[in-house]
C-alpha cells in the first residue's frame, strides 16, 4: 500500500517539475529577449518582456512553493529526485538572468540617453 502511494505521487512531482521548468524557461528568454530588445533601443518593448517574464516566472515559483509547503508538512518526508534539482537550478537561473536583464535595460536606455 506505501509503495502504492510513492507511485501516486510520483507522477505529481513529475508534472510539477515539468511546470516549473516549462514556465521559468519561458521566463528566462523573455528577459533574454528584453535585453536584445534593449540594446536594440526598444525599451518599451524590452520592458513589457520584462514584466511579462515577471508574471511567467510568478506561475513556476507558486508551484515550487506548493512542494515546499508540502514537504514542510510532511516534515522532510518528500524524496527529492533529480528531476527536482533542475527544476530549482532553472528557477534560481531565470532569477538570475531576470536581475541581469532589468540592470541591461537600465544601462542601455541610459547609453541611449547620452547619445541624444
């Protein structure tokens, strides 16, 4: 019957984490985009894929913060698979990329400004 219920929930942390992938890595070239955008000197448009990649990246960082809820309910309880690990590793890489991309956009639209 256990091994029953680490199957049921198995496929769950699967889809999560395909969600979370699939979302951030939307996220991720949004902010790529916005800064091509940018230094192209389409601002506005670099800015919506900004906001857009925002509102991308919120979705994946709810579902990861469901399994945390969950495991902290569980109280550690939840196996962490490897498919897990790169879930998180492409959610802490599309944060990344997005500070980059909103500190590129601010530099270049003030490059921009002083070439005026």
């Amino acid at each position: 019957m256990a091994e029953e219920k680490d199957e049921q929930q198995e496929p769950d942390m699967e889809e999560a984490c395909f969600q979370i992938i699939s979302t951030v890595g939307c996220a991720k070239s949004n902010f790529i985009d916005a800064i091509q955008k940018a230094k192209a000197g389409d601002f506005e448009t670099a800015k919506s894929l900004i906001e857009e990649g925002k509102q991308t990246y919120l979705e994946g960082h709810k579902v990861h913060m469901g399994l945390l809820q969950e495991d902290a309910q569980k109280m550690g309880s939840t196996k962490v698979p490897l498919l897990l690990v790169h879930a998180e590793d492409q959610l802490m890489q599309a944060e990344t990329v997005r500070i980059m991309a909103e500190d590129l956009v601010d530099v270049y639209q003030k490059l921009a400004d002083l070439q005026k």
